[in-house]
C-alpha cells in the first residue's frame, strides 16, 4: 500500500513557532515525519538528502531570505509543495510567492492554527 | 485534543556551548516523528534507509540495552531521565541525551522529547581504572614506564628548549643589545632581530602542537593522521601513504587506544624524518575483530637492531603498545629500510 504520509521540513529560526508547530503536527494525520531546520544552510541540506513532500517555509531565515530557497526549490524539486510564512504579511510579498510557485502563504500571527488544517487537505 | 506542552526554549537553555545540539520526538517504539537537522546529518543521513527511522536503531549495540532501560524508567517512573550514550555513525563519541515524557492527558501514544549534545572529550581518567589495578600482574612494572616515558618526553622537550628556541632568542638579545652602540644600523638590527624573534615563535608553536591533545572529537583517529600526514607530505622530504580500513571500527575504540596509536605514529615518523633518509614512507591501520594493526614502514637506511635500538623513542613506543597489552616489533637492517608493527588488542582497551 501506498503511504500517502506526508515528510514535512519546517524552516524557520523561531523556538516559539517550533515549541507550538510539533504538537501540531505531531497531532496531523497525513504527516509521517518532520525535520526542522533554523537556516537556509541546514535547509538545503535537508532537501538534497530527504527530499521532503512539502516545506513550510518563513521569509526570514537568519543567513538568506526565504524567497531564494523558494526560488531554488521550485526550480530544482518542482513537485515539493511549499507553504510560505511570514510575521509581516504583505501583498507584495504574497505576489512574489505565488508567481515563485507557493502553494499557500500563511501570516504566522493570524493564520497558524489552519497550517495542519491545509496539510492534511 | 489536548497536545502536550513543549518548552524547547527553557530545555536548551544553556545549551549553547554544546553546539550542535540534537532533537528528536519518538515514541514508546522508539520511532522518529520529529528531529532537526543536527540529528538528520550526524545519525540519519549515513544510515541504512531500514534503520534511519527508529532511534533506537541509531543507537550503539553496546548501549542499546541501557538506553531501553531510561526509556521503560521515563515511561513508567520518573518524567526525566539523562544518560550518555554511544550512537552509531558517529565515530564512536557519546553523547549526552535528556529524556522527557511529553504528557498526552491520556489521549493518542505517549512520545519523549529526546535532547542531545556531544558529551565533551575524556581523556584516560583515574576512576575508569580498575578497583584494584595494583593486583594486576606487571602493574607496577608498567606504571614505571608510564613514568619513564614521561621523563623523556620532558628531557626531549627541555633539549628542544634548550637547543633551538634558547639559541634563538639568545641571538635575538645580542642584535638588540647593539642597539645601545652609537653608528648602528638600526633597520638591519630590527629586521635580524624581528626575523629571529619570529623563527622562536614559530619553533614553540611546533613544539607546542606536538605536545597539544589531538582532538578526536574533530577528526577521528582517521582524520588525526590525514592531518599529520599531510604536514608530512608538505615538508616534502619523502611521500607518504596513509591507507585504513574500517573507519567506524577504528573511531569506535576507547580514546586511550586511539591516542596511543596516535603518539606511535607521531614518534616514528618523527624518528623517520630525522634518521632514515628514507624516500617513501606507508602507514597502515588496521582493525579487525579482536585486534588493531598498525605499521610504519620506510625505505631509508635502516639501522642494526641490535646496536641501535635504545634512543631512538623505540622504548617509548613499546611501552606505549605494553600498556595495552600490545606488542611493537621493528623489523630493520642497514640499508634494508624499517618496518614497526604494532598490534593491540582490542577487548583489552577495559584497562584504561
């Protein structure tokens, strides 16, 4: 049978995010496995060797901006979903998103609580 | 539905230090749901892709026992456990792992928050000897050969003092001392004496790094001797090949095997490029089941064994592989290069 569960990479510098987002996915039916990473430099890492099905992404990484991983994932691993986050959502910057191939573009403050909810459709 | 609380912040508080520091949520199975990617690239990446999901498949034979144990104690007793354990994969080093039961208010499977660090590098140490070590048949014997080998070692370091750095300076101070002559020149005294000055430096920090501890946390023993081959190879006196076998055997042996084969290499190479002449040099280390090998061979000069055994930091060395119940045999001849075998065994690394 095919396991249709997700591997979901997390990428974002936040403790906070990530002391609230692990129950939550934990809790996510169609996730079977996550790994976070707190840059861009540990992201890439990841993605060459784990090849996730789906990442959830922050704009502000410590070293490089998010976009630029987006940009790069999408050119290399076009099948990977990416779902973009940000504290400072702007229409700008949900523009450049969308046209770069984001699936969804959360606002961290207002939307967390549909992220499992968005995973698991 | 209730979720359990995780406060990452709070627990990897002052972990700072310990960088990289590893996480990963598993259940009751032991199975991987969550980690970061300090775990995925020092356990997982290199891992077989039917183990690379279940810590306890990450973790060392020798350990897994009682690694199960803190579990079966976190799941039923206590809420927090810490351990060091070994984990495969990762050249052998232990780390130190903290335990926490995440509470699930009775509903879904209990998970533990799993969060590790590199437990810091220990030398040889007094407590890991055994009870009653003086019962040991040729104990004593071999604690003044310790002492020995650590009386020349300071008698070569005091020479090495004496005779190059104190000549040095010594000269330094006489261009300086010119100074005070009236009709000097005073650009050429500076530059004899900031060139002699350096020259002191730059013997001391050779000095200083034979003596310093390599790091095996670092490099491994393997990646100890790419390193001190490479120095060798750059002084360009002769080539040197360095070939190993089964890495994570060798890196996963006690710290006070690694170092002495460590030093072994140090002091023949070191007797290498001051007596044999020698246009090649191979090193090879070994590990099998219950033994490792190492030997030095060269194809300088060579030397008659028995005229010229003793001085030459030979002694030194055997006592380094006796103390491990290991044994070091020079096979030589003038003309005939030399060749050092070294074996020890490995169960025997308990007595450090």
């Amino acid at each position: 049978m095919k396991n249709d569960k997700k591997v979901v990479l997390l990428v974002d510098d936040s403790i906070l995010l990530l002391e609230r987002m692990i129950p939550m996915l934990e809790e996510s039916p169609n996730v079977r496995f996550v790994v976070h990473a707190g840059t861009y430099k540990e992201a890439v890492t990841v993605i060459d060797d784990l090849r996730p099905d789906l990442i959830l992404l922050d704009i502000h990484l410590p070293d490089r901006s998010g976009i630029h991983l987006l940009e790069v994932v999408k050119k290399n691993y076009s099948h990977i979903l990416v779902f973009m986050m940000t504290n400072h959502e702007s229409e700008q910057y949900r523009e450049a998103c969308m046209r770069l191939g984001a699936k969804c573009f959360f606002d961290k403050s207002t939307d967390f609580d549909q992220i499992p909810e968005v995973i698991s459709a | 539905m209730p979720t359990p609380v995780l406060h990452i912040a709070e627990w990897t508080k002052g972990l700072e230090r310990h960088k990289p520091f590893y996480m990963a949520v598993i259940d009751s199975q032991t199975r991987l749901s969550f980690v970061n990617t300090h775990f995925f690239c020092a356990f997982q990446q290199e891992a077989p892709p039917e183990n690379d999901k279940q810590f306890g498949a990450l973790v060392h034979k020798l350990d897994i026992d009682r690694f199960d144990r803190a579990l079966g104690d976190c799941l039923t007793e206590h809420h927090f456990v810490s351990m060091e354990i070994r984990m495969k994969g990762h050249a052998g080093r232990p780390v130190n792992w903290e335990l926490r039961r995440l509470e699930p208010d009775g509903i879904g499977p209990v998970k533990f928050f799993c969060l590790g660090y590199d437990a810091p590098y220990k030398e040889q140490s007094a407590e890991k000897k055994p009870e009653h070590s003086s019962d040991y048949p040729g104990h004593r014997k071999l604690a003044e050969s310790v002492i020995r080998a650590q009386q020349e070692e300071r008698a070569r370091i005091g020479h090495e003092l004496h005779d190059n750095v104190n000549q040095i300076l010594g000269s330094a101070q006489l261009y300086l001392s010119l100074l005070d002559k009236v009709g000097e020149d005073v650009g050429f005294i500076r530059d004899k004496a900031t060139e002699l000055v350096l020259l002191a430096i730059e013997e001391i920090r050779h000095l200083s790094h034979e003596m310093v501890m390599p790091d095996f946390r670092e490099n491994g023993l393997v990646g100890s001797i790419q390193k001190m081959v490479e120095e060798l190879r750059y002084a360009r006196l002769f080539t040197v090949n360095f070939r190993h076998t089964d890495r994570l055997t060798i890196e996963s042996q006690d710290s006070c095997l690694k170092l002495a084969l460590y030093r072994i290499i140090q002091e023949q190479t070191r007797n290498i490029v001051k007596y044999s002449q020698a246009a090649n040099v191979e090193i090879s280390l070994t590990c099998t089941g219950d033994q490792v090998r190492l030997t030095i061979s060269d194809d300088g000069k060579g030397f008659d064994p028995n005229k010229n055994r003793r001085g030459l930091g030979l002694n030194g060395i055997c006592e380094r592989a006796a103390l491990l119940n290991g044994r070091a045999r020079l096979k030589t001849a003038v003309g005939k290069g030399c060749a050092l075998i070294v074996t020890i065994p490995v169960e025997l690394k308990m007595l450090c």
